[in-house]
C-alpha cells in the first residue's frame, strides 16, 4: 500500500478548502499514508481581466496541473470538474469522483429576491456565457456586466458596486463557508448548472495502480454516474466555456435523469431537452441526449454562438 503522496492543487483559498478536505476524507481510509499538499499556479489564476470566454477555454485551470502529473511532481490533483476538459491527456484518468454537493446556481442579492423578482432594466453580474444565455432567456431586460475573480473577490466587488445581482455556485459557497450570504437557489427549470458544477475529481497517472486504488476509496457512485452523463453531452456537442451550455445529471437509485440547455449568448434562442436512463449507461444517456439535441436545432445554435464570438474577439483584436 501507498504510504505517501503528493497532491497538486490549485491556490485559491476555494482549491485549498477542496483539496484539504480531500487529503481530510483519504486519511480517515486510510490513516498511514502521509499526504503533502503542492500548490501550483494555473493559467486562469494569473489571467484575470480578460472573460473566460476570449482567453481559450481548454484546460484553462488544470492544465499546469496536469504537467505536474505526468513529469511526477505530483501523484495525483484535485480539480472541480466544472475545469476539467472532457478529452484527457493520455495517460491521466479521472480515479475518482466524489460526494457531490448542490449543483445549483443562485442569485447573490442585498435581499432575498428570485430572479422573477428583480427589477426591471436590473444590473446581473456573471462572467459564464452559459449564466448569461440562460439569465437573458428568462429575463431579457437584464443588464449584464463582465465578472471575473475567485468567490471572495467577486463577493467584494459586488458589495462595492450599485449592481443588483450576480450569479455564484452553491457548492463553492457552502465550502467556504458563505451560505449565510443572502442567497437565493435558482431553479433548474430556469438555470441548469455547468457540467460536473459542485462535483470534485481526483486526476491520476493510469499506470499508477496503487494511487488509484487509494483514490477511488473515496468514489461516490451516484455522482460518478451524473458527471459522466453530463460529460458525455458535453464532448458529443463539443462545448465549453465559449458556447452557453448547462446540464443537469440526478441519480436516484438505479435510475438517471439528465436535463440539458443550449443557448446563444443573448439567450434569444435556446433549447432544453431532458431524457432518461440507468446509472450503469451514464455515458450513453449523455451521448444520446446529445443526438437528440443536435436534432432539434442545437447545431444551429451552437453555429451561431461560435459564430457571434469570433466575431467578438476579431473585433477586440481590432
């Protein structure tokens, strides 16, 4: 058995809180093993005044984590696997999915207001085109303003501004911590979350047999199937942080939902399909919704919202 490992993180105080309960939950399993927490500096951590959207999504938070896997600096890495690209390098695997929390988003206001709720011509602060599509789907009369930073930043920029919202995840705020916020949860049938959003996994080396073995002690079942069914969506409609994109897995026993949005940017087209299956065919119910979806207009769609953000980035490059 493993009796010592390094872990690569990120060094957000959220990645921190992640990864600390990860080495937390692997020591209670197992007690012998000694656990040494690396920080590592991703790209998206140095670039932060540029929507996510115009600097290039792939593997924006992980990939330096990733290098530090395979030169073996590190024996495994803690992601959110909201970060984490569907197509891996080879050699990595996912070892393990863990406990998920709420995949939700909500709605950060100065008092407790659904978006329904908000006034009109209301300031919405978010930096995810998919919060966007689906906020302006609900709501065309919003005024969205860019949001870029980790959780403590943008709760500070917000308390600095005049906006009336922004859009955080619940799971990074219940894990620091911040649920007290004046929060509201918005409904899945008005926002599906990212794919994998509130859900964490463990990246290893696929020879390494030992780590992965010790990994996957902390494997959650239902979990594992829900983000599987949502990254397998993902990869067949080929998305990412530039194109408006939620879904939504819910496993129940042997039975899986998954519910799935597309959307240009502004929201003035979408389309919401859900379907249904079993936890053992995760990755077929995602490919198969896919197919569905493309079917029924997400080509399109998805057409014209890469189309409308090339069209962004010449003109900024102008």
């Amino acid at each position: 058995m493993v009796r010592a490992l390094r872990v690569g993180t990120r060094g957000s105080e959220l990645a921190l809180v992640q990864t600390r309960g990860i080495v937390a939950s692997l020591k209670r399993k197992h007690p012998e093993i000694n656990i040494q927490i690396q920080v590592i500096r991703t790209k998206g951590d140095l670039v932060t005044d540029v929507p996510l959207s115009q600097v290039g999504d792939r593997g924006l938070f992980i990939k330096e984590l990733e290098n530090a896997l395979m030169d073996g600096s590190v024996d495994f890495a803690v992601h959110s696997m909201k970060d984490l690209p569907t197509e891996l390098p080879t050699g990595l695997v996912v070892a393990s999915v863990t406990e998920r929390l709420d995949s939700r988003d909500v709605l950060i206001t100065r008092e407790a207001r659904a978006l329904a709720a908000l006034p009109r011509n209301a300031t919405l602060a978010t930096g995810s085109l998919r919060r966007r599509s689906q906020a302006l789907a609900c709501r065309p009369d919003l005024q969205i303003v860019e949001l870029r930073g980790n959780i403590t930043t943008r709760l500070r920029k917000f308390g600095e501004s005049t906006w009336d919202a922004m859009i955080l995840a619940s799971a990074g705020l219940a894990r620091l911590g911040l649920a007290q916020r004046v929060a509201t949860p918005i409904p899945t049938d008005q926002m599906l979350p990212a794919v994998g959003q509130g859900a964490l996994g463990l990246e290893a080396r696929a020879d390494d047999a030992e780590v992965l073995e010790c990994l996957r002690s902390l494997s959650d079942e239902g979990a594992t199937a829900e983000v599987e069914a949502e990254r397998a969506l993902l990869r067949r409609l080929q998305g990412g942080c530039q194109v408006p994109i939620g879904a939504r897995g819910r496993a129940v026993e042997h039975e899986l939902m998954l519910e799935a949005y597309v959307g240009t940017i502004d929201g003035r087209r979408h389309l919401r399909r859900e379907a249904a299956g079993t936890k053992e065919q995760a990755r077929q119910l995602g490919e198969h919704l896919a197919e569905t979806m493309l079917e029924d207009g997400a080509s399109e769609i998805l057409d014209e919202t890469r189309s409308a953000a090339k069209g962004t980035l010449g003109n900024q490059g102008r």
